[in-house]
C-alpha cells in the first residue's frame, strides 16, 4: 500500500506538538501516566502562556475581543483566562475612556518577567525534544521552517 505523505508527516507533526505540551515540566514518560483533570490543568497553563506570550509581543496592548480571535478562543473562555491572569497579577486591563466596552490587555512588570521564564522553560523542552539532532540538523530544520513559512 503507498504511504500517505502528507498523512504522516501531520501525525507526526502532532505528536511533536504533544511530545512538546506534555514534556514542559515533567519527563515525556510521565506525561503518559497524568489523568485527564491533570491533563486539563496542563491545557489551561498552556493557553494562558499563549495569552502571556502574544501580549509580550504587543507592549501597546491588545484588544480582548482581537486577542481571542488571534488564539481562536472563545471570548468567554478568554474572559476566564483574563480573569485568573489578572488576579495573579500577570495582566492588567484597561478601558477605553471613548468606549468602554473595549478592554485592553497588557502585560504587567510581573507578566514580563513570567514570560520571560516560560522562554527559558520552553527552550529547556526544545533542547530535550531536539536532543538527539545534530546542530547541522538543527540548522535544517530551521531552514525547512523558514522556508515553510515564506522567509
């Protein structure tokens, strides 16, 4: 039977995804072997480093409604997120004075530095996901990326 390229290639492009999600804090071994509520816990930190990761993008602050639809969330799940972030002092929001509907997020000195340490966090797991490539390796890889991505 022929082989589906392009099948394989997303199977294992998700499973990177996965190998990455779950090794963040803990060996891949162990990820296994989290229950679902534990897996669900994992999912929440990983959208909220998303949120902490595309505000530290955007020091002017972001709309609410345009950051939900950035990270295609809904914005009632964004609005609990934002809620929990902004009670552990990581976001801050702000209000329109000619609109106050509109909600703008940023972060706070707190959130900078939290997104700094997720960076550190994430290189560790791209170090472990990626340990058994070469740098020459490496260095193709990054070309294919860029590449893939019109650069």
């Amino acid at each position: 039977m022929k082989r589906n390229i392009d099948r394989e290639l997303n199977d294992e492009i998700r499973r990177l995804g996965r190998h990455m999600r779950e090794g963040r804090m803990f060996s891949c071994a162990a990820a296994e072997k989290k229950s679902v509520k534990e897996k669900n816990s994992l999912a929440k930190a990983y959208q909220r480093e998303r949120i902490l990761d595309v505000l530290s993008e955007r020091p002017e602050g972001m709309r609410q409604k345009e950051l939900a639809a950035y990270l295609q969330i809904s914005s009632s799940t964004l609005s609990e997120m934002i809620h929990h972030l902004v009670a552990a002092g990581y976001v801050e929001q702000h209000t329109l004075p000619d609109d106050r509907r509109v909600q703008i997020l940023t972060l706070t000195e707190k959130g900078t530095c939290e997104t700094a340490d997720i960076n550190t966090r994430h290189v560790g797991v791209i170090r472990h996901v990626f340990r058994n490539l070469e740098t020459a390796d490496k260095q193709e890889l990054i070309r294919l990326i860029r590449k893939m991505i019109g650069e």
